[in-house]
C-alpha cells in the first residue's frame, strides 16, 4: 500500500515554487468512460447483438456510426485538456472562518476555445470555466479557512466531460501555494491609551494646539474629551470626540498580560485581534507586546499588516 501511495504522489502531482507554470502533456492526462458512457457502450453492444441476429445491415451501419461518434468524442474530451498551461497567483490573507482564494491562470495557446473545465480543491465546491480562442482566464480556487496560520493549498482536479459527456478526463495539481490566514476576531472594549509625545493628535481642550475636525467616539475615549455641543446638533450618532494636530498622539500597546490569563490562548489572541482592528479603526498609534516579542507603536496599512501576520503566526 505504501508504494502505491509513493506512486500515485508522484504521478498524480505537480509541485513549483508557487510561480512555474504548467503544460498539461498525455502523462499528466488520465481519461475514463463515465456512467453515461458506460451506458452508451453497454447499448451498443445490445444494438449489435440484435443487428447480428437479425442480420440487419442499417443496424449495423448505425451502431458503427455511434461508435465512431463516441471515439471520437473521446479523443476531443482528451485534446480540452492537453496542451492546457496553468500558472499560480497570490494569495492575499484572509481572517479564520473566512474564505481563502488561490488564485490560478489558465491560459490557452490552440486556435480552438476550451470549454467546460472544472477545478476542485475542496469537495463539493467546484469552480467552472472556459477560455476562449487564444485567451487566458484567471480563476479563484475557494477554500474555507478554519484556523489562524498558513493554509496549504491541497491538490487541485481538473477535469472536463466536454463534448458528449461519454469520456471525464482529468488531471492533478498541486502548485506550491498558501495563504496566510489571520486570528478570527473578538470584539472587545479597548484598554487604556496613554499620550506619547512623539507625533501626531492630541485629545484634549488645549488650547495651544490647531483644532484638526471630530471623530467618533471610541470606549477607550474619556468622557471630558466629547465634543458635547458638537454631539447634541445630532442626537442619533455616537459622541464626537475633538481631534487636535501637531501635540502629543494617543498610544495604545496592546499588551498579552491585559487578556484574561484564565481563557484560551486562541481566545486571548482572538481578543488581541479585535483590539489591533478596533484601534486601526480609529487611527491610534498603537503596537503590539507579546511574550518574548514586542511591536514598537505604529500606524498605517504595513504596521497593521505586520501585526496581524504577527498574530496569525505566533505561537504561546
């Protein structure tokens, strides 16, 4: 059993950095009769049996006409594939609970369209396409993710029954992908912000510094910073809280030891998600300080991005 396990990884698999592409030969093809193939075999030989017996020359003629068109409906479910090149994409990441998308191009070099492909990475879950003449289609493969880390992309079928449905041929891809999958949440009040004066806005009354607009008030916010005559002009909003440029910054660290230490690791790092996503929201300068790895306060797209990966990858 184990060498056939051996044999089939090694021919049912194709295996790149993630970037080579793929050229399906008639190595990488396998083809089979499907059910209603099967079926369509199974009567022509009960045709052929009757055309025999009652030395019937139309019934013969028929039968071998229907043969001929099953051949030959074999031999074109055969050449959809063959030839066809395959390229791997960039994930981009998603959250836990979400859907993972591998991105595939598939491109076709023959003068005649590709049509009903489909590719399957996970069961029941099929994605159907065609390329037209001389063209390429770029695909997403969907993949549920159920946990924070990386997500292996698992070997992939291609396969098609066009034209006539007698034949399936089919192919296996494994190109060398995964996508980095983020901590799911946890909605949770942020803790305490302190100020730090290295840049940025200031929350206050001062008067010294330039008043810079509102924004929404978060749980992290002090009830003697709400912009009260502001707020009361719409009743229906949250509270607005003043904004002052070119002070002091609220910082925020989002510290390991400010979760619950009687809950889950998961749980904890799920609360630290949804602190970072709540503090992103509302323009903080905030990091990160985990055992034995500390985050210096950031802001922007990359600093987020930098964290959650952090998140996504760490292990307690």
């Amino acid at each position: 059993m184990s060498v056939l396990a051996t044999f089939k990884q090694y021919l049912f698999r194709w295996r790149s950095d993630g970037t080579a592409p793929l050229r399906l030969g008639q190595r990488r093809i396998f083809i089979i009769p499907s059910r209603g193939g099967l079926l369509f075999a199974t009567a022509l030989i009960v045709m052929l049996i009757g055309a025999i017996n009652y030395n019937l020359a139309l019934g013969h003629a028929l039968v071998f006409m229907l043969a001929g068109l099953g051949i030959v409906g074999m031999i074109h479910t055969f050449r959809n594939l063959y030839g066809l090149v395959i390229t791997a994409g960039r994930c981009e990441p998603v959250f836990a609970g979400e859907t993972a998308h591998f991105p595939l191009t598939l491109e076709n070099e023959r003068s005649t369209p590709r049509l009903a492909l489909e590719l399957e990475a996970e069961a029941g879950n099929p994605v159907t396409t065609s390329i037209a003449t001389q063209n390429s289609v770029k695909i997403n493969l969907p993949l549920t993710a159920t946990q924070r880390g990386w997500l292996e992309l698992p070997r992939v079928r291609l396969s098609t029954r066009y034209p006539v449905g007698l034949f399936v041929a089919w192919a296996y891809l494994q190109p060398a992908m995964r996508c980095l999958i983020y901590p799911r949440p946890i909605a949770s009040p942020l803790p305490a912000t302190m100020p730090s004066a290295t840049n940025g806005e200031h929350h206050g009354d001062g008067g010294q510094e330039d008043f810079a607009g509102f924004r929404e008030r978060q749980a992290a916010d002090s009830p003697r910073h709400v912009a009260w005559k502001a707020s009361a002009k719409n009743t229906e909003r949250p509270l607005l809280i003043k904004q002052f440029a070119g002070g002091s910054q609220t910082e925020l660290m989002l510290d390991w030891q400010q979760t619950d230490p009687a809950l889950a690791d998961e749980t904890r790092i799920a609360i630290l998600t949804g602190w970072l996503l709540a503090a992103d929201a509302a323009g903080l300068h905030y990091g990160l300080n985990l055992p034995h790895l500390k985050l210096q306060p950031g802001s922007g797209e990359p600093h987020r991005r930098h964290c959650l990966e952090t998140l996504a990858l760490f292990q307690p």
